[in-house]
C-alpha cells in the first residue's frame, strides 16, 4: 500500500510540470478561409477586423452566402437580405428608401455591402447603431417594416430544412440552429465583400493610366480651396474612401431624423450619419442615408451650392453662407469624372458573390 | 527509513517543481519604463472630450470659441546624456482626444537608469519621418496629408486637427480647421516646403525607477504668444496656407510644458 502511494508520488512528480494536453482525438475542424486581402489594402491599411469567435471558414460563408439569399428569413417568405442588398447594384437597391414585405417604406437608403471588415470602430449602419456585423444581421429580421418575421420562426424553418442543419454542423460543428449562429455565418460571407479593383485602384498599383479629367477632378478632391472632399472620405493613401465616421453634412436646417443622435442621445450629434465609401458609385444611387438625391450630378451641386446650415453642422463643411464650396462647372464634370473611375465592375460580377 | 526519505522526495519534487525562481526579484534594475501622459488644458482649465462641442473658451484675439475635434501626432522620443549618443525612440503616438486614446503611450523600449541632460519628442513628423504612405495605421486614421501641389507634391502626414466653432466678428457662430502640418508653398517657384514640427523639450531629468512624465498641451497658446491668432481671418483652408503654417508653428513652441514626474 505505502509502495503504491510512493509510486503515485513519483508519477505527480514527473507529471506535475508537464502541460495538461488531453489525449489528441479525431474531431472535424471547419476549414479556415483567410479573406483574400488585397494587395492596395495590405500596402496602405492595417489589417481588417474580424471577430476571434467568428472565424472566417470556407463552411461559414457558404452558409452564410445561402442564407443572405434565402427569403426564408422574412415573415412571408418574399424577402432576403439580398432584396435591399443586390449583388448588380453593390449590394444595395436603387430605390430611395427600401420597400418591406407588407410594402412599407423604410427611411433610411439601403447601404451598399463591401469592404466591411475595414470598419475599424465598428460602428455600422448609417447611425452607428450597430457595433458589428454580426449584430446588425440581426436587425431586419424582426423589423416590421422590413423582413417583419420573428427569429423563432426563422429558426424553426432553417431547422426543418432538409439541408440546413447539416450546413450548420459543418460551419460551426452544431446542427442545432440559432439566431447567433445565423448571424454569424451572414457576416463571415458579408467580410467577403472585398471591393478593389477599380480603375483608380490600377492606377494607383501603375497598372493603368487616367484621363486627364479624372486626375483633375482628383486634385478639386484633394484640394482645400476647392472640394475638400479628403478630410471626411480620404485620400488615395486610403483605399476605404470613408473615414467610417459619423457627419452632419448640411443636408438639412431642421433635422428631422437624428442619426447618430438618436443612438446616442447626445444632441451634438444630431443630423450626424456615417460617410459613405465613395467606392462604386456609379451602381448606388440614389445617394445619401434618404436616398433623397437621385444623381451624382446634384450630391456635386449639393456641396458646391446646397449646403443648409444647422448647429451641427460639420466643422469642415466651407462657406456654408453661400452654400458651399462654389466649384466651377469644369470642375464639377472632372469631380465626377474622379469619382467614378472609383467604380469596380468586376465587383459586380464576382461569381463568389452571386447566388 | 528509505522508504520515508523517498516519499520526503517525492513530496518535495511534486510541490516545488513549478514554483517561481523567487531569486528573479533580486536582479538589479538597470533600466526603466517609460510612460508619457498627454493631458491638456485651456490656461487653468482642464479639457477633455467631455468638455467638448461647448462655445466656452477665449483667445488672446478675444474670440469665443468651442473644440469639437482635438488630435495630434508625437515622436521620436529622445533622452539626452552627456557624453553619450542620445537614445532616440524612434516611434510615433496619434494622441486622439476626442475619442481619449493614446492619451497615455509608453515606449516598448527601456531606458537605462541615469541622469539625461534633456528628454524630448517631436511635436509631428520631423521631415525624415514625414513619408507619404510609410504608416499604414495613421493611413487607416486617415491622418495622411494629400500628395498634391497646394501641399508641396510631398504627402505625409498631419501633425495636429484642431477644430471648432467660434463666434464671428458679425456676432454669428461659424466654424474653424486649425489643422498643422508640415508647411507647404504649392505656389512658388519652385515648391517650398518647410519642416514646422517642433522638438518638445522637456527638460533634465534623473531616471532612478518606471518613471512617468506628464506632458501638458496648453490649447489656449495656440492663439497667442507670439502671435495673436484672429479666427476671423485665418479658420479654414489652413493647410495650404504657408503663411498661416508658420504662425502655426511660432505659437506651437510654447503649448507644451512637463507636468508632473513620478518614479
């Protein structure tokens, strides 16, 4: 007996310092799906963000992929995200506002879905109200003037199908459904949606050459007495075009929705709404958290000639007195010029993006 | 007997063998941390972001005027001995008030325990520094400064936005962009630029410990000392403004002064 207890002795010994690995056994891992980082992005920006306990996975984002395309996520069966967010249109519809599935309205402009995991404070949604991805996926779902279901519902269906469940189990090694897991998978197929590969974009890697009027209409961009554009969209050291932050950027003397006051309570921010990335313009409109401009021609006009003044109006916002920044009509067909040669067609047509 | 001796063993081994080397603590300490608190202040009073949006300060100019916005760049670190090279650290810090981050930065690098004639930084990007592209993560701040002829065709990167709003000469509230970087006359022949940061001195210092300096940033001298700053006339477009950047850069000699010390 006291040999056998001397014996235990020496085995906690020997053991006592050795790490606590359990036995090695056979479990099926997900396989992991890096994003595919372009190369403009990893020369000039930091590294996107993407979540410790979502993992992109190659099972993930196909899952994901299904489910941003499935109407089996609104009330009546008619509506997916992709309804508001159309691949053809940048992943947003061209509609001022967009319609739900009893035919309301909304009143906000469905934002376009690309580069999202280069939002590094995370805040998204035109008010900020959504601090990741993942949260905002589940939003729609239940909002009645949108998708007007219930994720119990929705679960239950995902549930019963006949191929769900076994996607799931390979995404996240459940077959047991949930709103999160759901969501999760949304958003892992969501930071897929890498946009850059505009014309700007080759040029910038000197693998194209722009029009004389584009480069132009980049200098009234960058330019402090002319468009000052740079301060709230960046510059081609940033190939986001959006500092992701929150503006008020004239639209309105009144402001009648508060943005990110609204999330906030602070009335300093009322009227403020996140830029937009100036990326794929030539597929969003119409344009601003309304919808309320329908070409690129009057956002120009707007900011050359419409600004409203507001107690919060953004600091940066010039000669607000006379309505703006007063661009000539060269400059505003070079502006424009610039702006589209941000467009990225292939974007449109990435088969990874289709359903 | 023996059996007892090897179950002493044995006891001993299975309950000392992952205790700490309690002789580590007994090393001589050579070298010390480091840490810079950025706090700042309007003359006597204090300003952090929660002070902000509110039209509550004067300038010398007699100008009433809010901040909305308040971040600027800091580096190369440097501690001077003599007789020895100075240890320069070469790293930057984005000292972002309105978010309150970064207001504290402490260097990876350690400094050896001693007396130092001066500790100083760089108020921005001294010209060797002021790369366009070189910093991916002030680009993701969208901190760089464009690369184009108002600018002086050279890019970098800004070294202060300061921003507000304040009540005109015509008793209305407008807004100002008092943003600092390296100065830049895109209109001469040819371009001129001139390096307007500023090296921060913040004096002798004997390092016997983990030592922390306060630095403290007197937004008020901004506006003053020795120029006195009329936001009626110079408030927006400031950047391509050479004139207004060394202004800028002869009032900027006086914001910082050392706060406390403690080690």
């Amino acid at each position: 007996m006291k040999k056998g207890f001397i014996y235990l002795l020496l085995i906690i010994s020997v053991s006592a310092c050795s790490k606590s690995d359990s036995p090695e056994t056979e479990t099926y891992e997900p396989t992991p799906l890096p994003l595919s980082i372009p190369q403009l992005f990893s020369d000039r920006i930091i590294s996107p963000v993407i979540p410790n306990n979502n993992p992109q996975t190659v099972e993930g984002v196909a899952l994901g992929k299904k489910l941003f395309f499935d109407t089996k996520l609104s009330g009546d069966e008619t509506m997916a995200c992709a309804s508001c967010h159309s691949p053809q249109s940048a992943f947003t519809n061209n509609t001022p506002t967009s319609e739900g599935i009893d035919g309301v309205f909304g009143t906000r402009n469905s934002m376009p879905l690309f580069n999202l995991a280069w939002n590094y404070r995370e805040r998204f949604t035109w008010d900020g109200k959504q601090l990741s991805i993942e949260r905002q996926a589940l939003e729609p779902v239940e909002n009645p003037i949108e998708m007007h279901s219930d994720w119990t519902d929705v679960i239950n269906k995902l549930q019963s199908d006949s191929e769900y469940p076994e996607l799931f189990r390979l995404a996240f090694k459940t077959s047991l459904i949930t709103k999160e897991l759901t969501t999760k998978a949304i958003a892992q197929f969501e930071r897929t949606l890498i946009s850059a590969n505009s014309r700007f974009d080759r040029y910038t890697l000197g693998q194209e050459t722009l029009t004389s009027q584009e480069l132009n209409g980049l200098d009234v961009f960058l330019r402090e007495d002319k468009g000052d554009c740079f301060h709230c969209h960046g510059t081609p050291s940033n190939p986001l075009w959006t500092d992701n932050i929150f503006h008020n950027n004239g639209l309105d003397t009144n402001v009648t929705d508060l943005g990110l006051g609204g999330v906030t309570g602070d009335s300093n921010d009322n009227g403020k709404f996140k830029s937009p990335s100036l990326r794929n313009l030539a597929y969003t409109a119409p344009y601003m958290h309304d919808g309320r401009f329908e070409t690129l021609d009057q956002v120009i006009e707007f900011y050359s000639t419409g600004l409203q003044n507001s107690t919060t109006i953004d600091v940066l916002m010039k000669n607000i007195d006379n309505g703006g920044v007063q661009l000539s009509t060269q400059d505003k067909a070079d502006l424009k010029a610039f702006l589209l040669s941000l467009s990225d067609p292939s974007f449109l047509t990435n088969p990874d993006f289709q359903e | 007997m023996k059996r007892f001796f090897a179950l002493l063993l044995c006891s001993t081994l299975a309950f000392t063998s992952c205790g700490e080397d309690l002789d580590d603590n007994l090393v001589l300490k050579t070298e010390a941390e480091t840490t810079f608190n950025f706090t700042h202040n309007w003359d006597e009073t204090e300003v952090t972001s929660a002070s902000f949006d509110s039209i509550q300060y004067l300038n010398q100019n007699g100008d009433s005027l809010s901040i909305e916005k308040l971040r600027y760049l800091i580096s190369d670190i440097t501690f001077s001995r003599e007789g020895e090279e100075d240890i320069v650290l070469d790293i930057y810090n984005l000292v972002d008030v309105t978010n309150s981050t970064n207001l504290s930065f402490s260097p990876e690098t350690k400094i050896p325990l001693g007396q130092y004639t001066n500790v100083s930084f760089t108020y921005g990007f001294d010209d060797e520094d002021n790369i366009e592209n070189a910093y991916p993560d002030l680009n993701s701040e969208n901190w760089e400064v464009p690369n184009i002829q108002m600018f002086g065709n050279i890019g970098g990167y800004h070294y202060m936005q300061l921003e507000g709003r304040f009540i005109n000469n015509a008793d209305e509230e407008t807004t100002y962009a008092y943003h600092n970087i390296r100065a830049a006359d895109g209109m001469a022949t040819p371009i001129t630029t001139q390096d307007t940061s500023i090296q921060v001195n913040l004096g002798a210092i004997t390092i016997t410990n983990d030592i922390t300096f306060q630095v403290k940033m007197n937004i008020a001298e901004w506006f003053q000392n020795t120029y006195q700053w009329d936001l009626n006339t110079w408030n927006s477009s400031l950047m391509g403004n050479f004139d207004a950047q060394l202004r800028m850069n002869e009032n900027g000699q006086n914001v910082f002064s050392l706060g406390t010390v403690t080690q």
